[in-house]
C-alpha cells in the first residue's frame, strides 16, 4: 500500500509541477547554445588581434594632462586633437575641480615614447584653443603616471576573482552535494568565464580603456550571474526530490529551466533597463566616461542571464549523462569496428 501511495503522490507532483509552467526543451537546443557561445569568443579573439587592446595608463602609465574650461566641448573632438597632434591613442575625461574656486576641466590621458616636453605641451595648449577660442582653455597640470600602482591593482582583482572561483566551487560542492556540487561548481565558473570573456569583447570592440571600469563591471557581472546560476541548482535540486525516481536528468533539467526563466529574465530585464536609460542619457549628454561603464554593464547583464540558463546548466547536465555511460564511447567504438 505505501508503494502504491508513493506512486500516486509522484504521479500528482509531476503532473502539478507540468501544470504551473510550459516546459521548453532546453537539452535538445544544447547545440545551438555551445555554437553560439563558441562563435563570440573566437570572435572577440579575432577582434583582440584586428582592433588590439586599449589598457589605460592605470596599467601601463603614461601621462596625464589636466585643462580648465568654460562653456561647453566635445570630448571626442579633443581626444581627436590630442590624438593627431601626439601620434598616439589618447582618452579624455570630463571632470571639475575646486581651487579657490569651482572649474571645469577635461583630462588628456595618453603614453608617448618621447617625453611630453613643455614645448610639446604648450603647442598642444594652442591647438586646443584654435578650436574652441571661445572655451578660455588653460593648462592646469601634467602628471606622469607608473605602471606599478596600477599593475599592483590588476594583480588584486585578479586574485580576488580567482580565491572566490575557489570559495564558489567549494561552497557549490557542499550546498548541492545530492547532484553532485563538484562538477556544478566547475561549470558555473566556466559560464563565469564566458561572461568575462563577452564583457571584455565589450571593451575592445567599442574601443573602451581597459582600466578601473572594467574590473567593476567584471566583479558585477559575476555577482548577478552566479545568483542567477545558483537559483537554478537549488531549483534542480528541489525538484530532483519531488519528482519520480525514473524521471531522466534532461527532463529534470528542463523543468527547472522552464520553471525559473521567467524570474532569470525579468530580473535581468529590470538591470538592463536601467542601464540602457543611463547609457541614452550619457549619450544625450556626451559623456563618455559613464557609457565606459554602463555599456559594458549592459551586454554583461544579457550574457550573464544567457549563460546561467543556456550554458551552465546544459555543460553540467552533459557532462552528468556522460558520466553516467563512462563506457558508452567504447561501446559505440566496437560496434564500428
């Protein structure tokens, strides 16, 4: 009778959990989904070698230029100045100080061979002013920038995102050790990775600095997409016990999919709306230094929501049927021969 009873309470499980969502088949779109993420990182590859990468002198030092302003100008028209008149990539940044008094200034930041003499600097100076005559724009102060500091930094966030990779596989091993953590750990790090990978893509395609926005959006993205990652296991884990003992993984996987892609999507919609308003206001008002970041933000938000649904769950649910068959290569093997 209570074999019966388990049976009857499995059967009305499965078919309440059917109910409450339509099941979409994730396993069988697994293909797709390895291609696609296949495809964006060799071409964020190829576009690493064709448009190179832009690192700021936070990383590599270089040289800061500081000018007072009034009235209004174009970023991008002065980094095009400075630019042609230096014979390197330089980057400006809108921005004010208080001496005395409160004063608009932008910052050329650029990385040269030659020392950028006074000379240098007073011609710069006037090309400045030849076009804006009008913007009364005066000289406030030259730095020169070491690459330690900045290496320094890039060393701690990069060992900082490796000790949590750690934390995070270890901590999954232990919380979904009745679907084997281990494996679901390593998988939610590599769908980490792609999101890196996807974030910094970002950066070189649109030409963005390589600097202290970078990292705060990769120390962001990773933060959304692993929640999102983990809710899915704990979903999988959830229904492993509700449904009948026969259920096969895929289907189990699917379920769980299906049942928290609606709270995944919407979510990840409410971040990205907010970053794309903030990306039309910054473009509005051209102020580059805030695109730098929501921009990236944005696409990392969109890749993040993508891996925690499409590419997590399906490596780590490939890897568990091929676990289950570890002789199936060897079957399938001899009956070719």
């Amino acid at each position: 009778m209570s074999k019966q009873i388990k049976k009857k309470e499995s059967k009305t499980n499965i078919q309440s959990i059917l109910e409450q969502v339509k099941v979409r088949d994730f396993w069988g779109s697994r293909r797709k989904f390895f291609i696609l993420s296949s495809f964006l990182i060799v071409a964020v590859l190829l576009c690493c070698f064709i448009r190179g990468v832009n690192v700021s002198i936070e990383f590599k030092g270089g040289t800061l230029a500081t000018y007072s302003y009034s009235g209004n100008i174009d970023e991008s028209k002065i980094a095009s100045i400075a630019s042609d008149y230096l014979g390197t990539i330089a980057n400006v940044q809108l921005g004010e100080t208080f001496t005395g008094e409160k004063q608009t200034t932008f910052t050329v930041s650029f990385n040269m061979e030659d020392s950028f003499s006074a000379e240098k600097q007073d011609e710069l100076l006037l090309e400045f002013q030849k076009e804006y005559p009008g913007a009364y724009i005066e000289s406030l102060e030259t730095n020169d920038v070491a690459a330690k500091s900045g290496k320094t930094f890039l060393l701690k966030c990069t060992v900082a995102a490796v000790f949590a990779s750690i934390v995070l596989i270890l901590y999954i091993s232990w919380r979904f050790k009745r679907i084997s953590g281990w494996s679901a750990g390593i998988f939610a790090v590599c769908a980490l990775l792609h999101d890196l990978c996807i974030v910094f893509g970002t950066f070189v395609v649109c030409g963005f600095e390589i600097d202290s926005n970078f990292m705060a959006v990769i120390l962001t993205i990773l933060g959304y997409s692993v929640n999102d990652t983990i809710v899915i296991y704990d979903r999988i884990r959830e229904n492993e016990a509700l449904l009948p003992a026969g259920t096969k993984l895929t289907e189990l996987v699917n379920i769980s999919l299906s049942q928290t892609m609606r709270r995944t999507v919407r979510t990840s919609i409410t971040t990205i709306t907010a970053m794309l308003i903030v990306s039309v206001l910054a473009t509005v008002n051209n102020v580059d230094s805030i695109l730098r970041f929501s921009i990236p933000m944005t696409v990392g938000m969109i890749s993040g929501c993508y891996s925690s649904l499409c590419l997590a769950p399906m490596l780590w649910t490939a890897w568990k049927t091929r676990e289950k068959d570890p002789n199936k290569k060897t079957k399938a093997a001899a009956e070719n021969a």
